[in-house]
C-alpha cells in the first residue's frame, strides 16, 4: 500500500509518515520498482500502534522505546503520564483561576488587567510586606478580587497580612461570606479559624449565621473564637461556651467581658446568671474557677445573680465569699 492510500485510511497525514520513517519509528518494508514508499499490513497495524500510545501523551521518543525495548514497562510509563497529567491540569486549573478573578473586576483595557494580574501575584510573594501591601491596595482604588482574598486570608500565616486581609473583606460587604463558609467545612482546623476570624469582621446579618454554626465546631479554639465574635454581636448562643471559657480559664477575661456586655439586655441577664450559677451548682470546678465564675457573676445585673451571690458569700472557699460579699455590698450601695 503507497503512502497516500495510507495516509488516507489511518489519518495520518503522508508528511507524519515520512517524518516517522525518518525517525525509524515505521519504516515501509518495501519499494516500489519506482521507488515509492510500499507498507505491508504489519507496517500499518505499527502505525495504529504509535498512533494510539501518541493519544495518551507520550513522545515519539517514548513511543519508540515502548514498541521496541523489551525491557520496558508499561506501568512505570502509565505512572509518569498520570503525574505529568495532574501537573498540566493543576497549572490550566491555576490559569483558569486566575482569568476568571480577573474578569470578575471587569477591566476596561488592557492596563487595567496587568494592574490585576500584578495584584494577584503580590498576594502570594513570598515578601509578607508585598502580601499586606496587595491586601491594603483596595483603599487605592484598586479592587482586589474578593475570591483572591479569601484564598490569601485563609492559609495567611503572618498576622500583620491577616489583619490587613480581613479588612480588605469587611469592605467588600458580605460577598465573601459563601467562600468564607466553605473554609469553615475545611478539615484544617486552622483554616476553620481564619475562616471564623474573617467572618466577625465582616458587617452582614450573613456572618451572625455562620458564626452561630462555628459554635459547635469539633475543635475548641474553633469553637471560642466564634462565641467572642458571637457575644459582641448580642448573640446569646454563645453564652454556654463563654462560660465554658471562664471555667477553663481561656481567654477568660474577654470571655466575661462578653457575657457582661450581652447581660445589657435584661431579657439575657438572667439566663447569663443561670449559666454561671449552673457551673458552679455542678460541684466539678476547683475554687480558682469558682472565683472566676463568681467574678463574672458580678457583672451580670438581676435577680437570679444576686441570688447566687448570696450564697457564695458563705462559700467555704474564702476568696469566693469575701468576692461575693463585696459585690453585694457594692449593689446594696447602688
């Protein structure tokens, strides 16, 4: 069979297979009186079989050494693909990300894109300085896509770059709260944190919701930093690990700050004071997380803390009841 006719039936074209012959990776075992190129069926079956390794990506270099070194193995070869596959489809995933961030902050001309572009690089410079000066940039007119930041703030470990991170997001509004949600389903629980600590910034009824989810994350830190973000918003679900925090003597002292300033609202107080009376009824804590418990309690306005107090004034621990008895003094003065 003459080179055309081949051409035509495998749909190679005649100048691959001249190319091939020259490379000695299908070579026609024939010629014509004419001098013609002649393939003989074996030839072509040869041809399909390059043709077939080609379409998994392989180079004609190693399309020649899989059909001819005996010695080869197909499944180191089929390995190095698939690597070499998920790098090239990583860096089209990246290349994607990128172009779509870009048309999100709809450019007018072509300035204005390599103005993004050189944005999205400093965001992730290994110069933190770069990264916070990227992050602030959005104060110079220069909007930073808010799916980048949340990226950024999310693996940020440099404070300085976090807060000015978070910033940025408050000023975008609550249009990175869904991404931000995302991060809060992240098995890190490090990046559940960020996640947490940029949603209490951001001033959308949307982050009350995904604060109030944070509470019953698996990881204790997870769990703190949502109810003093909860509690300075007036959410009353964060009491029970506000007071959890006393008891455990993290963060303690912001943790009754909060709870002092949710017991403002008189329909609150009450069920602070429960709370903290409630830990204390259980009989578990040792007397320093009592008297931090009653020192909270000294905070927190009605009757159902005065009452609590009352009776801590006779505590067998001392520093209690001197702490219960100088508050209720101080009330009775009032």
């Amino acid at each position: 069979m003459l080179i055309g006719e081949v051409a035509r039936r495998s749909g190679v074209s005649a100048r691959m297979l001249r190319h091939y012959d020259s490379l000695g990776l299908v070579r026609p075992t024939g010629r014509t009186e004419a001098g013609y190129r002649e393939y003989s069926s074996g030839d072509i079956r040869r041809i399909l079989h390059v043709e077939s390794l080609r379409s998994l990506g392989l180079s004609l270099r190693e399309v020649g050494r899989a059909l001819d070194d005996p010695g080869f193995k197909p499944s180191e070869l089929v390995d190095d693909l698939v690597r070499r596959t998920r790098e090239r489809i990583a860096d089209e995933m990246e290349l994607l990300t990128r172009l779509r961030r870009i048309g999100a902050t709809e450019p007018a001309d072509w300035e204005g894109v390599l103005r993004i572009v050189a944005l999205l690089q400093a965001l992730g410079a290994e110069s933190a300085g770069k990264r916070q000066r990227a992050a602030l940039s959005s104060a110079e007119g220069s909007p930073v896509p808010v799916e980048a930041l949340v990226e950024a703030v999310l693996s940020e470990t440099d404070p300085n770059v976090a807060g000015a991170l978070r910033w940025a997001l408050a000023r975008s509004g609550g249009s990175g709260l869904p991404l931000l949600a995302e991060g809060l389903g992240s098995p890190v629980a490090e990046v559940r944190k960020r996640a947490v600590q940029s949603i209490a910034e951001i001033p959308d009824a949307g982050a009350v919701a995904l604060l109030r989810d944070a509470l019953a994350d698996p990881d204790p830190v997870v769990r703190r930093c949502a109810a003093l973000a909860l509690g300075a918003r007036g959410g009353a679900d964060a009491v029970p690990v506000l007071v959890d925090m006393i008891v455990e003597e993290v963060n303690d002292v912001d943790a009754a700050d909060a709870l002092s300033a949710l017991a403002d609202d008189p329909a609150l107080a009450d069920r602070i004071a429960a709370g903290l009376v409630d830990r204390l009824a259980r009989g578990a804590a040792e007397p320093p997380a009592r008297r931090r418990l009653t020192q909270a309690l000294a905070d927190i306005p009605g009757a159902t803390a005065s009452e609590a107090l009352a009776d801590l004034s006779h505590d067998e621990d001392r520093a209690v009841a001197l702490t219960a008895t100088c508050v209720l003094r101080l009330r009775g003065a009032r």
